[in-house]
C-alpha cells in the first residue's frame, strides 16, 4: 500500500523560509513523478511544483517561480518543497501526490493517484 506522508509545515513570517518533505512507501519510488498541490480556506486546490521521476524535470506555478524549489532524494524516497520568501498568500495546507504510472511529474491534480495527509503552512504578515 502506498503511503505519503508530509512534514515540515508550520508558522512562519512573510520573507522567511519553510522545507517541505514528503516520505513516500509502499513502491519504488523512483519510477515515478511527483508534485505538490495546496488548498486555501474556500479556495479548490491547486498545483504549486512538480518533478519527473529522476529530478531532471521541474515546473513550478507561476505564483511561486523564483521562491519555490522541488526536488527528491529517490535514494531516501523522499519528495521536498523549498520555500523561500514567503508570502502571506502562500498560506494553506500543503499536499504531496505521486502518479500511479507515469515517470513524469504533471500540473493537474488528476492526473495523481495517491496523496498526503497534507501539511499546515500558515505565513504572518
């Protein structure tokens, strides 16, 4: 069975830094993409990064281009989120998903066949 799990999330400062990691089990988890996605309070959830199943391919969301990093350790099956220069608009709870074929990562939520438990980031002005 498949597991994600996140970690990392918290109460941080607008400008300051937060790492998301998410620990996957359960597969190998270097045949396959990966992405993060977040859901605000009355907001639908959306795609925030994602990467291909040996890191050499990313794309990030506009919003947080230049702010934001993923990447993997496939030798720890482990999926990270670097946040830098965050912004209150960044608050919201966090989720790491993995596609359940696919080697490439993907910006529709779909497109994932298992997900986190999510991760709580909230940014203070």
């Amino acid at each position: 069975q498949v597991q994600l799990v996140e970690s990392g999330g918290g109460l941080v400062q607008a400008g300051g830094s937060l790492r998301l990691s998410c620990a996957s089990s359960g597969r190998t988890f270097s045949s396959y993409g990966m992405g993060w996605f977040r859901q605000a309070p009355g907001k639908e959830r959306e795609f925030v990064a994602a990467i291909n199943h040996d890191g050499t391919s990313t794309r990030l969301a506009d919003s947080v281009k230049g702010r934001f990093t993923i990447s993997r350790d496939n030798t720890q099956s482990t999926l990270y989120l670097q946040m830098h220069s965050l912004k209150p608009e960044d608050t919201a709870v966090y989720f790491c998903a993995g596609r359940r074929y696919s080697p490439s990562g993907s910006t529709w939520n779909n497109d994932y066949a298992y997900w986190g438990q999510g991760t709580q980031v909230t940014v203070s002005a």
